[in-house]
C-alpha cells in the first residue's frame, strides 16, 4: 500500500462488499458485531446513524458508525473496528481523530460517549468511555487520541464509577 493516509468514506455499491469481508481477529469476535449487522441497523435508524468505511488510502481498513442525537446532543460511538490484517499501524488512532473531529463539528458536541468490554484480565464487564470534543480542545484531542477517553462510569454490570 503507498498511500497510507486515512479517511472516513460513505459505504456505497461500489465499495460494500469489501466492507462487508473485513473480519476483527477470531479472538476479537465476541466484542466486535459484524459490519453487515452494524449497517442493517443503521438502515433501520437512519435519523441517527451514521456510519462510514475507513480507509488506508485506497484500500479498505475498517468500519465505523456513531450515534448522532444532534436535539439532545448526545453523540456516541456506536461501532469501530480495524481489520485484522491491518491492527497496530496507527489507523484506527488516526480514524477515532477524524471520527473525534467530525463529532466536534456537531451542535453543542461536548462528548464522545462509547461502551467497551474489557479484556479477560479487567475486573469490569463494560465501561462507559468518555471524551471531550469540544472545539477548543479539538488539537489536543486529535494529538492524543490514546489518552482522549478515559472510564467515567460502570454500565450497570460493572462495579465502580471513577
């Protein structure tokens, strides 16, 4: 690949079926639901979803879909995956940068909100990730992508708010 610049594209005929191909590691499977389901939901709450392939240059990397309830300016990210062949070279940093960016541009965006499942050594179940977006912060974010989210809370099956 000689063009390794990321970027969020509309998901369209010409592109869907290698969207559809792309796979989390088998060991990811559990966490992660499968791009043909995540873009049938999005189908069906198209006032909300949005969604977007990622990209390495021409080349399809990842998927991602947000939540966006712009009237009560609730945005969160629904859905991110990289595919396996293309985990640890930085684009799903440079992805959640540009999915932060996009966010930041939303009415009143102040937050990022997403849910994940820890690995099997963490204690919680799930936790709920939050970010600030906020157009003034917006550079400080994208240049720390890693440290942008940080625990707020539990989901009810977890143990602890910090």
């Amino acid at each position: 690949m000689s063009d390794n610049r990321v970027s969020l594209r509309q998901v369209n005929r010409e592109n869907l079926r290698a969207i559809l191909d792309l796979r989390v590691a088998p060991e990811q499977e559990r966490y992660v639901t499968s791009n043909a389901v995540s873009i049938a939901q999005a189908h069906f709450y198209p006032e909300e979803a949005w969604f977007r392939a990622i990209y390495a240059g021409s080349e399809p990397v990842g998927f991602a879909m947000l939540s966006l309830k712009t009237d009560k300016s609730e945005y969160f990210l629904w859905r991110f995956m990289i595919d396996r062949r293309y985990q640890r070279r930085g684009y799903g940093r440079r992805a959640l940068e540009l999915l932060i960016e996009h966010v930041s541009t939303l009415p009143n965006a102040t937050e990022l909100e997403t849910t994940y499942a820890p690995g099997e050594q963490s204690h919680a179940d799930r936790a709920t990730l939050l970010c600030s977006a906020n157009r003034h912060h917006k550079n400080r974010w994208a240049n720390h992508a890693n440290s942008a989210f940080s625990v707020t809370s539990l989901t009810p099956d977890g143990d602890a708010t910090h």
